[in-house]
C-alpha cells in the first residue's frame, strides 16, 4: 500500500479565511493491509489486501473540529479572530511522521529551512500523537522550533528523556498511575495468579519491567508474560499460524484466569485477528474465558472487513481509559454529520464507506462490491468498534487541548490588546505570535470547559485528570457499551508513594517532601506507604520477604519426634544397650585373668559411668523444662568426671603395679583398691562441690532467646553463669589431659594385658573431641548447637568404649587360649 497525506477541515468554508490561525495536529488513523490466503470462511484475498481505516478514531477529527466550531463561536475568547487546524496522518511509520512534521512547518510542500514562504497560515501548536512513539518523534523537530506539543496519549514518564523538554506539554497523566491501579484492582478480586500480554516494543518492555516488580511485591504472580507483535503484514499461512500457535497455546496450558493487556489497538486488532484464525470459541472453548484487564493505550477499534467477527470474549473487560466527561452538544454535532458535511474533509469519504460498507457512485473502487452509500445513514447506528457515540477519552484530551491552546491565545491577544492600546492602536491581529510565546502562557492556563471540568497544567506540564475504570458490556447486536465502574484518582506530589517494605531519604538539596525511596533495612518493616521510618518487629515476630508486615516466629527446640531428635536419641539408646552387653561379658567372665587383671572392680565402674554417659544426652532432647535444664550440664559433668576418674585409675594401677616389681619398692602399701578408690572418689567429689555451687548459686533454668535466630524463637536452659558451666568443662578437661599424658607414659610398660596403649588412643580421641567442642558450640544458635553438644557426648563415650573395651572383647570371645593364667606367666617372662 502506498501511504499519502491527506488535509482535513471539517468545518464550512467560512469557518477557515485567509490570514486565519492554523492548529496542526497529528491524529492516528490507521491503514494498513492484511493478507490472508486461502480462507474460505473470510472474506476474499482482494478485499483482505485492500486499505482500511481504524474508523474509530474519526471521533478525534471530529472533536478536533467540535473544539474548534465552539471556541470560533464564542466572541469571548478569541473576539475577531478564526481559529483553523490542519490534520495529517502519521500512519504509525517514522518517516510519515517526519514528513507530515515538515508539511506543516513548510506550507509550500516545498522544505526551504529557515524560509517562511506561505503567510497566510501560521502553525501555532501541534496536537498529537496517540502512541508514544508518534509523540516522540515529533518532538524531534519541533523541539527544535521550540513549538509546542500537546500530546493526548498517555506513555512512560521515564520512557524518553523527551518528556523532560520544555515544549512537550501531555493532556493525560503519565501511564505510572495505573500501575498501582491495576494493582488495587487484582488485589480487590483476589486474583494472584495472572497472565500478561504487551506490546513488543521500549514502552512494552517498560511497562513490563516496571510492573512486575511491584505485582511481586504485593503478592501477585505472573502466570507468563508474552510479548506481541503488531504484525500487519502477513507473508503467508506459515507467519500466521506460528504467531497463532505461539500465543495462544498459553491459554491453554495456563490456569490463570485473568489476563492484563497493554498495547495499543492494534495490538487487541492482532489478538482478535490470532483468536479468529485459531478458530477460539469463547462458549466451546474455555481457553479464552478470561478476565481481561486492559491499560489506557488500547481501545476496542475494529475495521470492517472484521467486524462481523465473534466479539464475544471482550464481554466483561475491565479497562483502565483516559478520564472523559460528556460534552454538551457533542453527540447532536455528531448526529448532523452526513457525506456532504464538508468538501474539505478528504477523510471522511473513506470512513463513510467502511464506516457503512458502501460506496458512492462517483467512487469506482468498490461500486461492483459493495451497495451504494444512501447519503442518510447516520453515525448512532455504527456498531461500536466502528465508531462510538460517547465521547472517548482520547476525543475528550483532544477537545481539552485545543481550548487549552485557545486561551493562551486569547492570554497572548489580552496582554498584547493593553500594549497597543497606550500608543492608542485599537487594530489588532494575531499573525505575527510566535510559538515560543505560548509557553509561559500554557503552562499557567487554566480554565473550565464546558463539562464544568477545571484544566490546568501541573509543574510536570501534564493535567492530572486521572483514569477511569470501565466495564465492557457487549451485546448479541456487536454493540458495545462502557459502564464506568470506579477510577484512579491523580495524586499531586513531588514523586511517587513510597510503598510499604520501603522508606523515605530526603534528596540532598531538594524540598522536605522530594525523597528517595529505599528498602527497610534487616529487620525492620512499613507496613503503610510513604513512611518517613521503618519499625522493628517485635522479639517474636520477624518481617516477611516483602518487608510490610511482621510474622509470628516459630518455637524452635531439638525435639525427639524430628528426624534428628529420633537419630541422636536411637545412637544414644543402641550405645547404651551395647555397653550393657559389654558389662555382662565381663561379670560373666568375671573370673578370667584378663578381667582380673586390670582392676575388675574399676571396670565396672568405668562401664556403668559411660553406659550413663551414653543415656545422658536423653536429658537434652524436649522441650527444656526446668527440671532437665538443672540436671542436664551438672549430670553431665558429674559423669563425665567419674569415667575419666576410673580411665587415670586404671593408668595409675598400670604404673604402680610395674613399679613394684622392682626389689625393696615402697610402692607395694598402694597396691589394692585404697588408691583406685581415693582417686575416683576425691576427682569425682570436687566436680560434685563444684557442681553444687553451681546449682546453689546461679542454677541453669529455661529461657527463650528471639533475638539469635531471625525467624525462630529458641527455647533452651540458659547456663545461668557461663563462668561455672566452663569450669566444669575445664576441670574435666584437665582430667583428661592428666590422663592421656600418664596413659601416653605408661604405654611401653612390660607387662602382660597392658591397657595403657589403649587408654592412650581413648583419651586422644576424647581430647580431640571436646577440644573441637568449644568452638562449635559457640558458633552455633539454636537446636544446632544442642545437637553440637550431644553429638560430642556420644562420640566422646564411643571413643572410650571402642578403644578401651574393644581389644578385651576380641580376647575374651575370639582369642579365648589367650585368656589364661598359663598365657599371663609365660608373658611375664
């Protein structure tokens, strides 16, 4: 298709003489082709490849020219002077929109920069574009003439350093407002899981980008997000089915049921063109049964050769539109529109016969295809995806721009008016007013339209009007009609809300109410927007991920009924019964050298004191209570020492059974029980005294720690001093070390059934363990470091039984023919 420019002035001749004003203005009315191959259930290829207009958008030329009939008619404003407007088509392409720029600007069709060579027009501002990126591109050139820009479409406030230009003035608010709109909204139905299609272009990447943070945030998932393509120009069925299959097979392999749309209107034009290709069915198939929900961008316009097409799953569409109020006399001004309105508009032939699917009888295109046009068809009775009554809310910033643009003229004529009139010159005309003049006169303009709605530019050159929220209704006749259901109000402030997880920081040199919004710091929440200052939680609650409210902490203990519990408390159990089968060995060979040998009596002993070693770590399963915080480290102690008591004197008797072999030793008077005894009596009754005043003192006692652990509260026995606890540790420490260094000493001594060896590797094996204690068990919090404990409890207890008991066993139920007195003498000597 070959695109042309087209001029517009829909009014009466006598509305536009020469030396009148002239208000250029960028529209966008869409052409474009589609083509389809080979479908017998749509209409023909021929038609199919032929031009067709979004004719909804004819509504804005026509607000265009409403706007502009009722400011010339009204002596009030601009007295004695006609206001013209000239409107070009951008066709949604770059150099269209480039073209149409330098049309404007050059009245000849001739470009001679720097050369005024038609003056009988003045271009005096611009209107336009829809789409962000038309706006954008126009404000390449005409930022440059500093000629002011109104803009009617709603885009990214971050999306183009554009915007920050000081001719570039926005009709709409930013499009940042309906983020935390859309938000609000999922958040009012409940719906947390949700699907996503954009446009594939910056201001879709954007949006996407910007969005799902916040729906993260606020708890609200994305089931996918599927960029789309405006795609117009189709190369054959594989293009097609490709973008069909591609985008649709996530309805059906997606649970969500709401669907958030952004795009323009031809991204909902491909979206309806893929579900009618794909053969969707809104009441056979539950794929597209859906809640949609659409931004302020896309509007519900439709072409003709698709409107007859099944509209049925837009029933029900929330959208997000341009705020709008009903103009008086707008719908009769609509209504009076007929074919021969006006010479002068050369669009409107083309919408009245796609608009009506007909043709005139001058026109030869379409004679042989369609009916010929009656010349009394009217507008009401347009379906509404071809062209709609109410007023929309693009129409609605168009009307509003053109008064603004108006009353700084008529500012400009008043100020000048009073100039002329001291030098006592009455003539006054506006052919000379430059555009750069307007600027400071459009940015404090301010006035009610005939709504009775008060416009006025914010410090960010854009008018706050808000966005509405409307319910689509469609009916079995394809009309449509749009229930306004709520809005998003416009907030004036120097930034945006700080939402809750974040807080205020003062930006350096700007205003107390200009700020940064930064995240909570760990361990503090906001649970409103725009807090000056985080809060702590309190001791047993810990913020959730998003940092806006706090969450009860869990009770945290080793319990007996958790896979780690059940572990230490079985090893501890099996250890125990294997220490008892250990002493049964040795009572039932009571009599045989090798447990005579080495002090029976100490043996037992030993083998009672580590069978409770092993159960001791029972104690510190559970929830702490009071009696087992009292008993646990003092038992614990206790029992300890006495195994490690009847370890040194079992050494000693190795030491002094060999010394006195020796002639005239006066070591015999401590061979016996007496020494063994003493020393496990007297090491075992100083860990019990310090015990005692340890628990007379400062007794260890249940106590809940929520400050340790962020989202756990840890119920354990605080030691109640730490000193006493570590001097109980100590002490038995220093046996230890006694033991291991007499036991290393005494290893090479000769003497049959010497165990000093294996009390060597014993004690080295319990040095190192609770050597390696220490330091884990302050580095852990919580169940971990009751664990730490048991575990080296255990190991420790294994260690001595394994070492010692183990080489004894082997003798006495393996190598029982050296398990003899015969055996002992003979080794002796």
């Amino acid at each position: 298709m070959k695109c042309h420019m087209k001029d517009f002035l829909p009014v009466p001749h006598e509305f536009f003489q020469p030396g009148d004003l002239l208000i250029g203005g960028m529209t966008s009315l869409i052409f474009y082709e589609i083509r389809v191959l080979e479908f017998d259930e749509y209409p023909s290829p021929n038609i199919l490849e032929m031009p067709h207009m979004l004719t909804k958008f004819y509504q804005h030329l026509l607000a265009v020219a409403f706007a502009v009939r009722e400011i010339n008619n009204n002596p009030k404003i601009l007295p004695n002077i006609t206001l013209g407007f000239h409107i070009c088509d951008s066709y949604y392409n770059e150099k269209m929109t480039y073209r149409s720029i330098l049309e404007l600007l050059y009245k000849s069709h001739r470009y001679f920069p720097n050369y005024d060579c038609d003056t009988h027009k003045t271009l005096t501002a611009i209107i336009g574009g829809l789409g962000s990126d038309v706006s954008f591109h126009m404000a390449n050139i005409l930022s440059l003439f500093k000629i002011p820009q109104l803009t009617y479409g709603p885009f990214a406030q971050e999306e183009d350093e554009v915007t920050q230009l000081h001719s570039f003035y926005s009709m709409v608010p930013k499009e940042d407002q309906q983020y935390m709109g859309i938000i609000w909204l999922l958040q009012y139905f409940g719906w947390t899981w949700i699907g996503l299609f954009v446009v594939n272009d910056d201001s879709g990447e954007h949006f996407l980008q910007t969005l799902e943070p916040r729906l993260a945030q606020n708890g609200i998932c994305l089931a996918f997000a599927k960029r789309i393509n405006n795609q117009f120009y189709w190369q054959g069925l594989q293009d097609i089915w490709e973008s069909v299959s591609s985008t649709f097979q996530l309805f059906a392999s997606s649970k969500a049921k709401t669907v958030i749309l952004y795009g323009e209107s031809r991204t909902i034009i491909t979206l309806f063109v893929f579900a009618a290709m794909g053969g969707f069915d809104r009441n056979k198939d539950g794929a597209l049964r859906k809640v949609w929900v659409t931004t302020a961008q896309a509007e519900f316009a439709m072409t003709s050769i698709i409107v007859d097409w099944d509209m049925a799953y837009l029933h029900g569409v929330i959208s997000f539109t341009v705020h709008t109020e009903e103009l008086p006399g707008f719908q009769t001004f609509l209504q009076d529109i007929k074919p021969d309105w006006t010479k002068q508009d050369s669009f409107l032939k083309e919408f009245w016969e796609q608009a009506f699917i007909c043709s005139f009888l001058n026109s030869s295109d379409h004679l042989d295809t369609y009916e010929a046009c009656t010349r009394e068809e009217r507008l009401a009775t347009l379906p509404g995806p071809v062209f709609e009554m109410p007023m929309l809310g693009h129409s609605y910033s168009i009307y509003n721009a053109a008064y603004a643009i108006a009353h700084a003229l008529h500012a400009f004529y008043v100020s000048r008016y009073k100039q002329r009139s001291l030098v006592g010159e009455k003539r006054l005309d506006l052919q000379g007013v430059q555009p750069w003049q307007l600027h400071s006169l459009l940015r404090h303009v301010s006035f009610n339209n005939s709504a009775g709605q008060t416009i006025s530019f914010n410090e960010k050159m854009e008018i706050s009007t808000g966005f509405d929220i409307t319910n689509l209704v469609i009916f079995s006749n394809r009309s449509l009609q749009r229930v306004k259901v709520g809005k998003v109000v416009p907030i004036s402030i120097c930034n945006d809300y700080c939402l809750p997880g974040y807080q205020k920081k003062k930006k350096e040199g700007e205003k107390f109410c200009c700020y940064d919004c930064i995240l909570c710091p760990e361990g503090q929440i906001s649970s409103q927007k725009d807090l000056d200052d985080c809060i702590r939680c309190p001791e047993d609650q810990y913020p959730n991920s998003g940092q806006d409210q706090c969450i009860l902490k869990a009770i945290s203990f080793l319990s007996v009924e958790e896979p780690l519990g059940i572990s230490l408390a079985s090893i501890a159990i099996a250890f125990s019964l294997l220490t008892v089968l250990v002493l049964g060995i040795f009572i039932r060979h009571r009599s045989s050298p090798i447990v005579k040998a080495n002090n029976r009596d100490i043996t037992y002993g030993l083998l009672v004191s580590l069978q409770l070693c092993f159960l001791c770590p029972l104690l510190f399963l559970g929830r702490p209570r009071t009696v087992t915080c009292f008993l646990q480290q003092s038992a614990f102690g206790v029992i300890f020492t006495m195994a490690v008591s009847c370890i040194l004197a079992k050494t000693v008797t190795v030491i002094v059974a060999f010394m006195v072999t020796k002639p005239r030793s006066k070591m015999r008077k401590w061979v016996g029980k007496r020494l063994t005894n003493a020393i496990v009596l007297a090491c075992s009754i100083i860990q019990m005294c310090i015990c005692a005043l340890w628990l007379g003192t400062t007794p260890p006692y249940p106590d809940l720690d929520a400050k340790s652990m962020t989202r756990q509260i840890i119920v354990q026995c605080n030691e109640g001093s730490f000193l006493m606890f570590y001097i109980v540790l100590g002490y038995m420490g220093l046996l230890s070390i006694v033991s291991l260094t007499v036991a290393f000493l005494a290893r090479k001594l000769p003497d049959s059934f010497n165990e000093a060896k294996f009390i060597t590797f014993s004690m080295l094996i319990f040095c190192s363990v609770w050597m390696c204690f220490v330091p884990s068990y302050l580095s852990t919090k919580g169940k971990s470091m009751v664990a730490v404990e048991i575990f080296s409890i255990l190991t420790s207890s294994a260690g001595l039984l394994a070492c010692i008991f183990s080489p004894k066993c082997y003798i006495i139920l393996l190598r029982p023919e050296l398990n003899r007195r015969e055996q002992l003498v003979r080794r002796k000597h």
